[in-house]
C-alpha cells in the first residue's frame, strides 16, 4: 500500500508524466461533451422506444463509445478506423507487399501501414454512416429529412469518425496508453451508472440470493480475465557463444513469452460482425409490405442473442477466430529465422524448421485454452441474461475484456514511466 502510494504521488510531482495523464483526460472530457451533441431530425421518443429493446443498438453502442445512445455527432465511435485496422491485417495474408511493410521495415513500415489504415477509415465511415442512418430513417427515428438534411447528417457523421480517430491518436501519442481503446473504454464506464440505477430500480428483496450470486460470479469473470490476459508459456532460449578476438561474447538464456491469449478481443469484434448482419437485414426489411419479406424479416430479428442457435455459433465464430488472428499476427517462421540470426536457439530443438514447428506446436496448444476461454467469456452475459432475466453487458463479452485489458496495460505503461524516471 506504501508503494503504490509513493507512486501515485510520483505521478502527481513529476511534470511530464501528469501532463500526459491530464491531456489524456481533457481528451476524454471532449470526447463525452461530442457524444452528448444529437444530429438533427431525432425523434427522441421513437428513440428510446427503439433502443429500449433493441441488443443490436446495445452492442453497436459499445464501440461508438457511448455515442450511439443518442444519435450523436460522433455516433459511429471508432468503429470505422477499428474495421480499417481489422482489414488492413486480413490484407497481410494476402498481400505480400503489405506483410513485409507491418513485419519486416520497423518503425518506418508500422508508421505507413498506419496512414493506409486511415485513409482506408474515410470509405468505411461514409459506408457504415450511409447504411446507419438509413436504417434509423426506416424505422421512423430520423423523420421529415431532405435530401440535403440527409446529406449533412452523413457528412457529420464521417467528420465525427474521423475527428475521434485523431483525437485517439493525439492520446497516443502526447499522452499514455492506447487512446482508441481508451475512448472505448470510457464510452463503457460512462454507461455503469445507468445500468447500475436500472438494476436498483428493478430491485427485489425476494432476489437478493441471486444477486449476490450475480456478484460473485462478477469477481471470478474479472479474476480470471486478469489471470487468462496475463497469462504467458515461456519457452527457453539460449544464446550461442561467440568468440571475437580475445573476448568471449553471448552464451546468455532468457525465454520467449508466449501469451495464451494472443489475439486480444479481436476474435469477438469479427464474431460479432458477422452475427449481427442478418439481425441488420432484417432491421432493414422490417417495413417491406410482401409477405416473404416480411417473414424473413422476422426469421431473422427473431434470430435474437436469447437464442441457443445464436450462443452455440458465436462460440463457434470466436474459437475459429482466434486460432485465425493468431496465424495472421503471429509467425512462428518469421520467429525462428529471427532466432538463428542472432545465434540464439531454443535447448533440444534445432534451429530453422525444427523450431518453427515446435513453436507452432506449443502456439496451437496454448490458443486452444484461449479461444475456449474467449468463446465461454462471449456467451457467458448472453447465458446470464437467458437464465436471470438481468441485462448485464459489464459482466462478461467485449466490455469486459476491454475494460480489464485497458486498465491492466495503462497501469503497466504508468509503472514503466515512474521506472524510468526512478533510474
């Protein structure tokens, strides 16, 4: 307790780390008054009737950071740069050009892959803000708009993707942490509040058993987000001796963390993509007069996140997904020859092939525990919801995994500049 109270007070005397964090919270200030600013032609009570019962605005919400809520300036988050950055990975499989760029030309290629990325946001933003706010018009929220109102709230829209991007870009860079996940994060705590009035004010005495229930399996999902993202299986390696001259160099050990969970919260990101398409067809088609329109409009609203149906393949998708983004961002080849570069090999494997698959072998057994503990994390408030009839999104999902992730590597980069500063 002593220490981690000399560090807070570190933080506070030393100039240069209290400007970062202050600028990161002026962001975050600015950030939250833009979500609070509508686009034109809401009509607010069709808006809380449809978001009231609506899972797919709920999820949406999540990676607007909060904007979505409300229709605001910025209702499309960063979600557009966050599906420029997904597809700009996808294209490294495919484009060799573009795997050299990310994993070969340092700092150079990471910063140029960056810029494509967000050239790459200014189409998505205008896709996803057209189809957006279409959807919203059909179902009678945006009403008495011309085509010029419709102009200007798409092009408000894409200037408030694009605005936050820099803005969790700047955070980046003259504060501390990642500011897009930071942007997402405070868009998930800005909601606590609400949901935990929601929750008193829908309480029953009768139900205290099941809420300390709730709670307690609350602590053990965080628990073990924290034990699984921290998680890592060192492989040994050992550093050749070379001799130059009269000196003996190398002929050091140290080891290779392997994390278990690799790919973050990525594999729900795509899972949750593709799920969420037909429910956003049949949004669309809600409307349609024709009789098979309107049947499939209902087959697939109806194919809701309190179906088993929908459960058992989002656990599907997000295993499959998180053994695919592993293989995408992780190259055990590329490790290996790295490896025998520099004289160093792993004990009992030899180097070049051998150690490329051997790392490949512990890499595929350990993603196995992560994408069943990622998959199970998934599902786990969809189950909560089913079995209790509590709406509790912070409890498992991409809210949690965010949260946690977000406050467990801003407190690493904290204790990584106090560190510097005490040598």
């Amino acid at each position: 307790m002593e220490n981690s109270w000399g560090k807070i007070k570190l933080i506070w005397t030393d100039s240069s780390l209290r400007k970062k964090i202050l600028f990161v919270l002026g962001a975050l200030i600015v950030f939250r008054l833009l979500s609070a600013i509508p686009i034109p032609g809401i009509d607010t009570v069709a808006l809380t009737r449809f978001l009231s019962n609506n899972q797919f605005f709920g999820i949406l919400n999540i990676f607007s950071g909060g904007g979505l809520s409300n229709l605001s300036i910025i209702m499309l988050g960063v979600g557009p740069y966050i599906t420029g950055s997904i597809i700009m990975q996808l294209l490294t499989i495919m484009v060799p050009a573009l795997k050299r760029m990310y994993h070969e030309e340092g700092e150079a290629g990471r910063k140029k892959f960056t810029q494509y990325s967000r050239m790459l946001t200014i189409p998505l933003a205008a896709v996803q803000g057209f189809s957006l706010l279409a959807l919203l018009e059909s179902q009678k929220i945006l009403v008495n708009l011309t085509v010029f109102d419709r102009i200007t709230n798409l092009i408000i829209v894409m200037a408030g993707a694009m605005f936050i991007m820099w803005i969790g870009e700047l955070m980046s860079e003259f504060g501390i942490g990642n500011g897009v996940s930071l942007i997402i994060f405070a868009g998930i705590v800005s909601r606590i509040p609400a949901e935990v009035s929601q929750l008193l004010f829908s309480f029953d005495v009768s139900q205290v058993p099941l809420y300390l229930v709730f709670l307690a399996l609350g602590i053990l999902v965080i628990a073990g987000v924290v034990v699984v993202t921290e998680a890592e299986r060192p492989i040994p390696v050992t550093y050749a001796k070379r001799v130059r001259g009269m000196k003996m160099y190398g002929g050091g050990s140290t080891y290779l963390p392997l994390r278990v969970n690799q790919a973050g919260v990525i594999p729900i990101i795509f899972a949750l993509s593709i799920l969420l398409f037909p429910q956003m067809i049949g949004n669309f088609l809600s409307h349609a007069t024709n009789p098979t329109l309107a049947r499939i409009s209902h087959a697939l609203v109806s194919f809701s996140q309190t179906s088993w149906l929908y459960m058992v393949l989002y656990f599907i998708l997000v295993f499959l997904f998180t053994y695919f983004y592993t293989a995408v961002t992780f190259d055990p080849e590329a490790l290996s020859t790295n490896l025998q570069k520099n004289g160093a090999f792993i004990p009992g494997i030899r180097p070049g092939p051998s150690t490329s698959a051997y790392i490949s072998k512990v890499l595929n057994r350990i993603t196995l525990l992560g994408a069943v503990f990622l998959g199970l994390i998934a599902i786990l408030p969809l189950i909560v919801r089913v079995a209790t009839g509590i709406t509790a999104i912070a409890l498992g999902g991409t809210a949690l995994l965010i949260v946690v992730s977000v406050v467990l590597d801003l407190i690493k980069k904290i204790d990584a500049q106090i560190s510097m500063r005490e040598y």
